[in-house]
C-alpha cells in the first residue's frame, strides 16, 4: 500500500490545489493512502512558489476551507483539554527512595476512588534534572490508568502549584555536616517556612498535607501549619504509622501472631523524640490462647500481655531502639515503611478505611488532653467524611500526661531555635 505524506500550509492555494489531487488519487487507486498536514499559516517555517493552473477562486476556496477547519479542530481540542480536572499531587525530595515504593500504589483508584485522572509533579531541589527525567519516564512506563501527565521541578517558581495532595519526604539535612542539631533545625526551618508560604498562595485550600520522614516531622509540619495561615490547620498531618507498625510486630513476635493481626496501637508524643506507645486500645486477632473464636474476635492486647513491667520498660524501649537503629544506620526512615504509612494515612482520608479504624498522626490538637496550643504532637485520630477528628474516648492518667508534657517541652525547643531564640534559650538554661 502507498502513502502520501502531504503537508502545507492552511490558507496556501497551492496546498489546496495538492489537496484536492490526492483526494482524488485516493478515490481512484485502492492501495494508496493519503495523510495530510495541515500547519496554520503563523506556524509555517518555508516559503515555497510553485506554478499552478488551477483557477484562483478553487484554490481559494479549499484554501480557506482548510484555514476555517483547522482552526476549529485547534480549537475543539482545547474545549477537551479544558473540561479535564485532573487531581494534583505534589511529592518533595521525589529522588527519595520512598518515592519509588510510592508511585505505583499512590496513583489508583483504592486510594482515590472518586477520581478520574492525577497529575504527578515531582520536586526536587538537591537532586538533577536528569534524574527526575528518568523518574517521570518510568512513572509513563507503568502505564498507570490514572495518570494524566507527569512534571518535573528542581526549583521552587511552580511548587506546590493548584495542589490538592503534597506529600513532603525530605530528609535531606541528613548530609549536612556534623552532628549539629542546631544546624539542622535551622536549614530545615527555612525551607519548611518557604514551603509553608507557598502552599498558603498557591495550593488548594482544601489541599491534604503530609509530612513524612525519620527527623524533625513535628517540628516541620507546625513550622507548615504556622506560614500557612489561610488554610485549615486540620489540613496538615505527620506520620506516626511506622512507630505503629513497629510497636505492632514487637507484640506480634511476642504472641506468636502476623503482625496484621494487631490493631489501634497508640503513639502520643514527640514523633521523632519523647514518644509513648499506649495498648489501651490495641486489640489482637488469632492468638492461640485459652478463649478462641472465630476471624473476627479479637481481644485487648493488655489482657493477653500480664507482663506490666515488660509493657512499660522493655516494650517501649525496644520500639526505641528499633527508632534509632534505622536513623543510625541511614538517617532516613525504612523507603517501603514509610510508603505504607501514607497510603494508610490517604485512604483513611479518602473513606476508604473503616470509620472505627485508630490511627495516630501529628496534629495541631489546640486545647485536647489539656495540651498546649501551637504544638504538633502525634495523638489517636479517626478519619471520617474526609476530616479527621481527635479520639477521647480513651484514658490520659497522670503517667501519660507527664510524657505528653515532656514531649511538648522538646518540641517548644525546637521551635525556639527555629525560630531564631534559640541563643536566648541557651542563655537562660546556662545560668
């Protein structure tokens, strides 16, 4: 079969005239094929003269015809293009390990169920545009159905753009040199306070925000929600789910069970310093023990585990060190973990978890459990119609009040020095 490649441009007589020829040797011979170019005359880079014998008021004609239907279909096609209203999701540090693990869980419909197509922007300020180009490419590749379209960014004049969801993974104040706390908390309370003004002029004021990460993650989702001001505190969360997931196997290794057969473990506190893990809900599912009963009974953790004092000392000790052994060891959180937990956190957000379903996340919770205002700290939330709301349905005795107010300590520190005061913090403490 022949083709006939025909190309011009759309007011040209000329290309008219060959327009009409092809046409008709597409009519008469069978096995030819004709596809036409047709470029809009401010488009056309050449200038051609050719001799025709075609009459001008036909070429003319055709001329215009073909002027009048490409702009029409130029125009038919922005129409399409603009009744598309893609969801739009940000991810910072998107060279991040977690990213990989992220994307091809992140962008479907057992996350987002009531949304039709994503756009995907990936913003990296200290990794290279040629690996986000890769990224993107392999993002294309999966061939993902709700994918729209993927942008990359390795500055911050667009971030953060029209967003709906951001999900910030940045850990990278891990490379800045030395073992400075100071340091680090002051690099990081300058890119939060930026990203926290940029969300307030440019995001959507409905936008979900997540802070994720090893280090800092209260401090860096208060330090969103203070430069933020037009947008509704409870639009920001930190995750505490890989605390959740730790305390979770620990049980789970003790009493012989999957580690998705223990539920509503609690962490209060200071994500990434004083935390406590509470079982005062936890219930545990299958334990072979002298009361059974079907898949879906299940009973309180702390009736099953006598042991008080492991509860209290060893326990909580050892979901530390679990903490700590991953900081050491990358000063980052576990990619795969850290993946997991925001999508638990979306989906409950989304209504796809159950309305019952306690999980723990760093809010801004002014005046809950007799804490101070301005403080983000990881409290039991449940999500329902798209909010979330603080559980109290549960005990905070005087133990626990003593842990919450120590982790509020640390954390007014840390904002202290971010702030700026943080020599007149020192000072006072010296004398």
């Amino acid at each position: 079969m022949a083709k006939f490649v025909l190309s011009g441009q759309t007011d040209c007589p000329h290309y008219a005239k060959a327009e009409l020829l092809a046409d008709s040797l597409q009519r008469s011979l069978p096995n030819f094929r004709i596809q036409k170019i047709s470029i809009l005359p401010h488009e056309w880079k050449e200038y051609y003269s050719i001799t025709s014998d075609m009459g001008t008021d036909m070429m003319l004609s055709v001329a215009a015809e073909n002027l009048e239907t490409n702009v029409n279909l130029i125009a038919e096609e922005q129409y399409r293009v603009s009744l598309i209203k893609p969801l739009h999701i940000w991810i910072s540090s998107a060279l991040s390990p977690t990213c990989s693990f992220l994307i091809p869980n992140l962008l479907s419909a057992e996350v987002f169920p009531h949304v039709s197509t994503i756009s995907l922007h990936l913003l990296d300020l200290e990794g290279d545009e040629e690996g986000l180009q890769w990224l993107k490419m392999e993002t294309e590749d999966l061939a993902l159905h709700l994918l729209h379209q993927v942008t990359i960014h390795t500055d911050l004049e667009q971030a953060f753009q029209e967003a709906d969801v951001i999900l910030l993974l940045d850990e990278w104040w891990c490379d800045v040199t030395g073992n400075d706390e100071d340091m680090k908390i002051k690099v990081i309370s300058d890119r939060y306070r930026e990203y926290g003004r940029l969300i307030d002029t440019r995001a959507k004021k409905d936008v979900k925000v997540i802070v994720s990460g090893d280090s800092f993650v209260n401090l860096r989702c208060s330090l969103l929600v203070d430069n933020a001001q037009s947008i509704d505190s409870h639009q920001f969360v930190t995750l505490a789910t890989q605390l959740e997931n730790e305390a979770k196997a620990i049980i789970a290794k003790k009493l012989r069970v999957k580690t998705s057969d223990v539920t509503n473990v609690i962490v209060w506190g200071n994500i990434s310093g004083s935390f406590y893990i509470d079982l005062q809900r936890a219930r545990v599912f299958n334990y072979d023990g002298a009361i059974k009963g079907p898949a879906f009974f299940s009973q309180p953790a702390r009736k099953i585990l006598h042991e008080r004092k492991w509860l209290e000392t060893d326990f909580q000790d050892l979901v530390r060190r679990q903490r700590a052994a991953v900081a050491s060891k990358t000063c980052r959180a576990a990619a795969m973990s850290l993946a997991n937990g925001i999508l638990a956190i979306l989906k409950a957000w989304n209504g796809i978890r159950g309305p019952d379903e306690v999980l723990s996340v760093g809010v801004l919770c002014p005046g809950d459990y007799d804490l101070p205002d301005g403080i983000v700290l990881s409290v039991p939330v449940t999500f329902a119609d798209g909010k979330w709301s603080a559980l109290f349905d549960v005990t905070v005795g005087g133990k626990l009040k003593e842990r919450l107010q120590l982790s509020a300590s640390e954390l007014r520190q840390e904002k202290e020095f971010a702030s700026g005061n943080y020599m007149i913090l020192k000072n006072e403490e010296d004398n």
